[in-house]
C-alpha cells in the first residue's frame, strides 16, 4: 500500500557453539547488513507497512527525525488507530538469549505519535497479547527495550513489532537495530521452566513462575492464557536478590479452564516470556450405570459396582459405595475392594439408594456418585408379640380392648397386619355338646384398640393378638376376659314340658339356652282364661309364684277341674327379668259331685219297685252328660256299706245283657240331665224303657243295691262318679207263696225246667270264660276313669297340705298323694286305684308291672325260695336234663342302659339291666328317648313284676321319676339307702 510503512521481518540464527561473547547477528536496516541476517516481513492483518527510512536517501527529511536507517511510521499520514506491523524471522534456540531492539516515539508538541507493542507468537499460535508496549512522546532520542523469551527448541517463536496511530496523529515511531544476544537480558529477568499443571476439576490451580534476574518496582506480573486471557492477580516472593518467584492461583477450574499458560513480566525497559505450560484439568470418573443388586435380605443388600463403563477421566485409584435410606438426611461410603459388596446392618423393608464413587489421583479427584440403585430390603419376622392388651370398658356384650402403640422396630415391615382372635364357648342346647365360636378380625394399621361387639353375656372371651408380616407372624399370649352379665334369655317354650290333672298341674322347664348370667330364680304366673264349666269365672286373677335357681320344676294346686290356665315362666340375673316364656295349659275334668250327705231312704217300695229320690249332679270341669240308674244284685259275698267305697259302672250293659253274661249289675234307666233340673223321685222297676233301657221290674225273691251315676264328656275325656242311693231286700212272704205253688206243679215240668236251666247254665258259663281272657284286657283300657267320692280320706289329705308353706306348698302335695295313696291289683283295692287315676288326669289304668318274668315261673323254672337257693343250684348241676343251659336261653340280649344318651341318667354305669325287665316310660311328644329310666321290674311271690326296683333319682331325673310313679300306680316308695349316699 501506498501510504503504509514497510514491515521488515529480521530472521536472525544464532549458532552459539564455541561463541562466549555477544554475537554480531541482527538487523541495524543498514545498507551493509547482511540481507540473511536481517530477514522481516510486513504483515499482512494491518492497515499499512512500516517504511524503511534512510536519512542519507532523503535529504529533505524533517528536522524531527534522527540520523539513520530504520524502520519509520509518520502518524500524521496515517488514520487514527491504523496499525502496522512486521515480523522478525521464527526462532528456535536451545539455550538463553536475549532479543534487543532500539525504539523511538516522538512529536514535537509533546502529543503521543501512537502505541509501540511486541508480541511473542509461539509455534505459529494466536497472537495474545503484547508483551511489552510503550506510548507517548518519549524525547528525540533512541530508547533500549529487552525481550527474554523463554521458549525452547523444539518450540519456535516469532516476535512481531506493532505500531498504532493515535488520535492527534502526530510525531514519528520508529525502530531499530533488533539483535538476538546469546546471553541473558541484563534489564529483563529470565523464567525457568514452566512445568504442565494437571489439576482435578473444581480445584485450585497454581502456576510458580520462578525468574532470574532483577525486578524493578514498575514491573508488571501477568498470567496469560494462550488464547489472550489475562490474569493480574500474582503473589511474588523474592529468593535472593536476582531470584524471585511468582505465582498464579486460579480457581476451581474447570474443564473449560483447560488450555496454554505463561508468565509474563512487563516494564518500560523490556519484557520476560516464559514458556507456555499445559493445564491439564481432569474431570473426575462417574460409573454410567447404577449397581446391580445381586441379592438382598432383611439387613443386607448384595450389590455389584459395575464400573465398567465410566464419565470423566482415569486412572481410578479408588472404589467407594454411598448409601442412604430414601427418608434419611444421612448417607454413608464404604471403600470397596472387590466387584461385589455385601451392605450390612440396614433396616428391614427400607428404600436404599446405592451409589458408587470413583476417585482419581489428586486432590478432588472423586467424581459425582453414578446413578444410584434405588432397592428395597425385605422384611423381617416382627420382633415380639404385642404386649400390654388390657380391657378398657367391659360390658354385657361388647368388649374394648387396648394394647400397646406399634412401632417399626415392632413390625420391621410397613406391611404388616394386626389380627386379633377370640373364642368362648356356648353351652349345647337340651344337654348337647357344648361348641365353641372363635373369629379372627382384621384391626386397622397403627391402631392399638378395638371394640369386640355381639358378645354373649357373662361369658369367658379369650383373646389372642396377632402380629403378622411377609415374613413371620408372632402370636401373643392369650389373655381372657368376662362379659358383664345381662338379662336373661327366653326359655324356649318347646322346653315346657308338663302333665295336667284335674285339679293340679306339674310343670317342668329348662334353663333359658341363654342364661346372660348366674340365674338367681325363676318366677312363674299362672291365670285361669277359659273353662267349660260356666259358674267358675274367668279370666281369674293372677298369680305369682318365685322359685329358687335350682328348681325347674312346679306343682300348681288348687285348680278348677276343665281349665285352661295362661302360664309364664321367665328367669332373672343380677340384671333383670327375661323374656317370657308363655304356654296355655288346661286340667283335666273331674267326676261330677253328688250332694247326698247320707243313704237316703227310699221314697216307697213294693215287691217289683222301689221309688227314690234323684238329685241333679254337680258338674266339676264339665258339665253332666248323662245319669244312669244301676241295679245290682247283692250276693252273699261280704258287702262293703261303707259310703262312696262303691264301684261304678263304666260299661254301659242292659237287663237282658247282663242276664247273658252273668253279670250281677245292669242299667235300668239313663236319663238326660234335661230331665232332672231338680231332685225328682224315680222308680226303680216300672216297667219302662228310659233311653233304649228296660227298666225290668225287681225280682222280690233278691236283693238289690240301687246306685245312681252321673257322667262328664268334655273333649273325647270322661268322668264317672257314682252313688248307692238305695237297698232294697228280698221279700219273704212271697219267697213261701212260691214254695207252695211249686210243690203243687207237677214233677216233669220241674224236671225239664232244671234239664234246660243246666244246658243255659253251661252255655253262659263257657262265654264267659271267653270273654274274660280275650276282652277283658282290652275293656280295661278302654273303660274310662271312675271316680269315688271319699270325703273323710281327701278331707283329710287336703287338711294335711294346708299346713305347709306357700312355696313349697304343691311340692309336698304330690309327695303326699303319692304316700297316701296303695298299688295293687283291681281286686285288692280298687277304690283307692280309681282315685289314683281319675287324678292322673286320665291316664289308663295299669298295675305295676306289664310285663312277664322271663323265668316262666312254674312252668320251666318254679320259684325257689332263698333258703333253698343252694339247694336248687346243686341240683341243677347235678341234673342231667335240667341245668344252667336251659335257663340262659330264657335271657334276653341287649341292655338299653347301655347307650350314651341314657348312661347320665343312672348314678352308676357299672349298673346294667336286661331290656326285657326294663321300666318304659310313656315317650314325650318330639323325644324319642324320653321312654328310659333306669328302673326294673321284680316279681313277687304270687305275681310277676309285682316290685319295681330304682336307684334314687338325680335332679335331672327327678322329673321322669314321678312320671314312672304315677304310669304305674305305685302307692308305696321304700329307701332302702341313707339320706345321704
């Protein structure tokens, strides 16, 4: 260009080899010089070259330059901030050396021509920036600047000179005689050798620039990045008094730090250029992937590192694992030596994260931690049972309960449950088994109590919690407790059991299935609502009885015959009355009542008739259905008088049946009670037929007993009561009148009235007999029940019972009919057996044994007496064609004592009897094996199974104890045992 000045570019080797002295190679821009020696070049990123200026050439030259030849810039002929540059040639020296040049800024008003700088380029690198500089109007005179560049072979450096136009534009820039000295710089001081700096990412770096040399106070210590950066901050130390150190610290570098550093010192007299040193920042190693789990415990996790594959930089000089609960502020680092690694002591059912750590040399040299494993241990077995279960409120049927808080060192599982399992027993209905209910609930996590409800009162709960997790479950001891106790259930009504009379009624219940509690006593109303007898009134009033806790059992008294009674049974505890149970019951009829206080005398006689007095019966229960007015003939045998020790007659039998089968009685009259609303007389014998009966006129040669009955019919039930109301006796008068009119008859007619009378006699006697052993067994059960009236002897009974207390009153009653009353045979006391049945309510009418002995008395096997006992059993040994054999084969197998519903009812399991002596019971309704009771027939002298032999009854059996007593009409009871057993 045309108004730039020409940039030389000075290329000056120096072969120092055997040279001790300075050297004659540079560049003074003198003709003269050696052109090899001084080789520049202008460079081509400015704005103008320099010129070389030669005064000798230019005559005409301005005053203000000096004498020469050198390199010239006029500012005032360039723009401001121009530049103009050129370069010496590159060099690369082995040893120290000094680059010195001459420079000159002038302008004669004392502006500044412009800004001189030199650069040190190092193997062709960027620029940087200047490492010395000088502006301003510096005198007409030439100034000395050394450069004491410290960079070595193999490195290469270049060194630029720049010259920039300032703002006045004007004055002159020059330079001259640039040398390259092969001996230290005497006014710049030398750096040692800068070594490489490798530091870890994030640390400090430091740069020692140690120099050679003198410092002066002006000195200027810079840091330069290779790319231009620079950095000011320097800390110097002085060694001796021509050593010093500098240092360079930056901070937390970073990859991006990274790069070419210098030391650079800066004067007016000249710069020292240290070499470039590297720093080398490494980034610490991170594994890329997470561990790999391997196995894991309830305390431990197996990991494998997997640090195959790494971020940053080697070599690794250390393994570590960083570890930390996902809830925890906390982490732990264990130092690792192997691939795989075995983590102890951890928490049950916790979230780890698991990193590994990687570390390099240096300080700083651990990486971020990779990415972490995040795993879960498993859960342990819990440590211990809950503890500490207590009740804090009990009641009737509910039960809350409390334990102690739960804690994860309890469960060592978030995932645990709380179970908690109760039993009790519930006694079996009607002597069942008994059964237990047991329930296991789920209670809520992190709850310590729970309300058990629906509980059954007064009863023994037995609790159990239940601590439970994946791994284990652990069961507390079980802890009871008992319910308060409530008002009692209902007794269930199917339980009352009872057997009407007709003026009483046993009943008999069973404790209630829920009892809720101790049962202190029952109490038992009782109310008459219906009757069929119209003059009792109903309702009556009610009544109340309290029995104790151990009596499940009522004898009510005093009833009206033909009642039906409301009865309610209800049991209490310390809580209340129950429920009630409620049932009708209705007593039997009785026989109607006749209101003759004595035999009354007839109203008038003749031979054929006899009148009496009829008085309407009073109906007890029922109202009177029919009379029947009874004739009997009276035999020699011994006649009872006695009042009311009469029989009745049931079966209803006219004059000529009773002429045909013998029998002494007949009806001659059944009248209907519409008939006789008051006492009318009535003759006996007229002649008359009275409802299909032929009232047949009395024989006068007989005798004969005149009774009066009166029958009830309520409900396919009957009731029959009787009274001789009259005797009429033979005539005798007439018994001679016949006499003689019979010797007058002639012989053969006596004769065959005697032949035919025979043959009639055998007939009917041969009929009888039939109809005794096959229709009298079957009458008996058919006949209904009849009734006596015994004032004296009930009069007396019922005198004995008002003497007792209110309640045990009906108790003593039946024990007392019972004592009062005899069991034998329809011959032997028939009054008293008639009694007994019309009040067991209408019960058939039996001795006290049904069934025959299987010893076939005197027939295969005759009675023995005891005292002949052995006797017979040696002669029975003896014998060849009667013996032992014979009389087994008479035994019966089987012993129903031996079945366990029946073995509670007995005092001795050891006891058995043969079936076929065996007492049964009439069977209750819906209980098949109500017929047992462990009782035996005994035969008798003179009869089979006269005696009943029984062990005394328990409280369960006392019950079906009376029932075998009243089936059987027993009338006397023997102990032969102690009160006490």
């Amino acid at each position: 260009m045309n108004t730039c000045a020409i940039l030389l570019l000075l290329s000056v080797q120096i072969y120092a080899d055997g040279i001790e002295g300075p050297t004659a190679a540079g560049c003074t821009f003198e003709e003269d010089s050696d052109p090899n020696l001084c080789d520049f070049t202008q460079g081509e990123d400015d704005d103008f070259d320099w010129t070389l200026f030669r005064t000798y050439s230019a005559p005409s030259s301005s005053f203000d330059l000096l004498k020469g030849s050198y390199m010239l810039v006029n500012s005032s002929q360039h723009a401001a901030g121009h530049r103009a540059q050129f370069l010496l040639q590159t060099l690369s020296e082995n040893d120290t050396h000094c680059v010195q040049f001459s420079y000159f800024l002038y302008s004669r008003d004392g502006h500044s021509p412009g800004v001189l700088r030199a650069y040190v380029r190092v193997n062709g690198g960027p620029l940087g920036n200047p490492v010395w500089n000088a502006s301003g109007s510096h005198g007409k005179q030439w100034h000395q600047v050394e450069l004491a560049v410290s960079t070595f072979w193999p490195n290469e450096y270049q060194v630029l000179i720049e010259a920039t136009v300032s703002r006045e534009r004007r004055g002159y820039i020059a330079v001259d005689d640039i040398m390259v000295l092969n001996y230290p710089c005497y006014k710049a001081p030398h750096f040692s050798r800068l070594g490489d700096e490798e530091i870890n990412a994030g640390q400090n770096a430091s740069f020692q620039c140690v120099a050679a040399g003198r410092a002066s106070e002006a000195e200027k210590f810079l840091l330069e990045r290779h790319n231009g950066d620079l950095l000011t901050m320097a800390a110097v130390k002085h060694l001796s008094h021509r050593r010093f150190i500098v240092s360079f610290q930056l901070d937390g570098v970073q990859r991006s730090d990274q790069d070419l550093y210098r030391c650079v010192t800066q004067s007016p007299r000249g710069s020292g250029v240290s070499n470039f040193a590297e720093l080398v920042v490494k980034v610490p190693p991170s594994p890329i992937a997470p561990p790999q789990l391997l196995r894991a415990g309830s305390t431990y996790l197996i990991i494998q590192l997997n640090t195959n594959s790494i971020l940053g930089d080697g070599p690794i000089i250390r393994k570590e694992i960083e570890y930390r609960a996902s809830q925890s502020p906390w982490s732990e680092v264990h130092v690792v030596s192997m691939a795989t690694y075995k983590m102890w002591h951890l928490d049950p059912d916790t979230e780890y994260h698991m990193s590994v750590l990687l570390t390099r040399p240096g300080e700083g040299g651990t990486g971020p931690p990779g990415p972490p494993l995040v795993s879960r241990t498993k859960c342990a077995e819990p440590m211990r049972p809950l503890r500490g279960l207590v009740a804090s409120d009990v009641q009737s049927r509910q039960l809350s309960l409390q334990w102690e808080n739960l804690a994860f060192n309890l469960t060592r599982c978030h995932t645990y449950s709380v179970s908690l399992c109760y039993r009790y027993t519930m006694a079996g209905g009607g002597g069942g088994h008994n059964t237990t209910v047991r329930e296991c609930l789920a209670v809520e996590n992190n709850s310590s109590r729970f309300t058990l409800r629906d509980l059954p009162p007064y009863h023994g709960i037995h609790v159990r919690l239940s601590l439970a997790n994946p791994e284990g479950k652990k069961e507390g001891r079980e802890v009871s407790f008992q319910t308060e106790e409530d008002i009692p259930g209902g007794i269930a009504p199917e339980s009352l059991t009872f057997s009407p009379l007709d003026d009483m009624i046993f009943l008999k219940w069973e404790e209630p299935v829920e009892p809720n509690g101790l049962i202190t006593q029952y109490e038992i109303s009782y109310q008459s609502i219906e009757s069929s007898d119209p003059s009792i009134n109903v309702p009556g009033p009610r009544r109340t009885v309290s029995k104790l806790r151990n009596e499940t059992y009522h004898m009510f008294s005093n009833l009206h015959p033909g009642t039906t009674y409301l009865i309610s049974v209800r049991a209490r505890t310390a809580k209340g009355f129950g429920q009630t149970a409620l049932t009708e019951i209705t007593t039997n009829i009785s026989a109607p009542t006749f209101d003759y206080g004595d035999m009354p005398s007839p109203l008038g006689e003749t031979e054929s008739t006899i009148t009496v007095l009829l008085r309407p019966a009073q109906g007890r229960g029922a109202p009177v259905s029919t009379y029947q007015v009874v004739v009997e003939e009276e035999t020699v045998k011994k006649v009872k008088r006695e009042l009311g020790l009469q029989e009745c007659f049931p079966l209803p039998m006219s004059h000529g049946e009773a002429q045909a089968r013998g029998t002494p009685h007949y009806y001659t009259a059944e009248l209907p009670p519409s008939s006789l609303p008051e006492a009318s007389p009535f003759t006996v014998g007229d002649n008359h037929t009275y409802n299909g009966y032929w009232n047949s006129p009395l024989d006068p040669r007989k005798s004969y007993l005149v009774y009066f009955q009166a029958m009830s019919n309520f409900k396919g039930e009957s009731r029959i009561n009787c009274i001789r109301i009259a005797r009429k006796a033979a005539c005798r008068d007439h018994r001679k009148a016949l006499e003689v009119s019979q010797h007058s008859e002639e012989m053969g007619l006596i004769l065959g009235v005697c032949a035919g009378g025979l043959v009639v006699l055998i007939l009917l006697l041969g009929a009888v007999i039939i109809i005794i052993k096959k229709g009298k067994p079957g009458n008996m059960n058919k006949t209904p029940i009849t009734y006596r009236q015994e004032k004296s002897h009930m009069g007396s009974l019922e005198r004995s019972f008002t003497d007792q207390s209110t309640l045990q009153e009906d108790e003593r009653l039946a024990l007392s009919f019972m004592d009062a009353h005899t069991c034998g045979t329809r011959s032997d006391a028939r009054s008293s057996v008639n009694e007994a049945s019309s009040l067991l309510g209408g019960s058939p009418r039996h001795q006290c044994g049904r069934k025959g002995s299987p010893y076939h008395t005197g027939q295969l096997h005759p009675a023995v007496r005891v005292a002949d006992l052995l006797q017979h059993i040696n002669q029975m040994k003896t014998a060849e064609g009667y013996g032992f054999k014979q009389e087994y084969e008479s035994f019966f197998d089987g012993w129903d004592c031996t079945k366990k519903k029946d073995k509670t009812k007995g005092r001795c399991d050891t006891l058995l009897g043969y079936d076929r002596h065996r007492v049964k019971l009439h069977p209750l309704l819906g209980d098949p094996n109500s017929d047992y009771i462990n009782a035996n027939y005994i035969d008798g002298y003179h009869r089979s199974n006269h005696f009943i032999a029984t062990q005394g009854p328990k409280q369960e059996t006392l019950y079906d104890f009376w029932r075998m007593v009243w089936q059987e009409n027993c009338f006397s009871i023997v102990m032969i045992t102690k009160l006490v057993e």
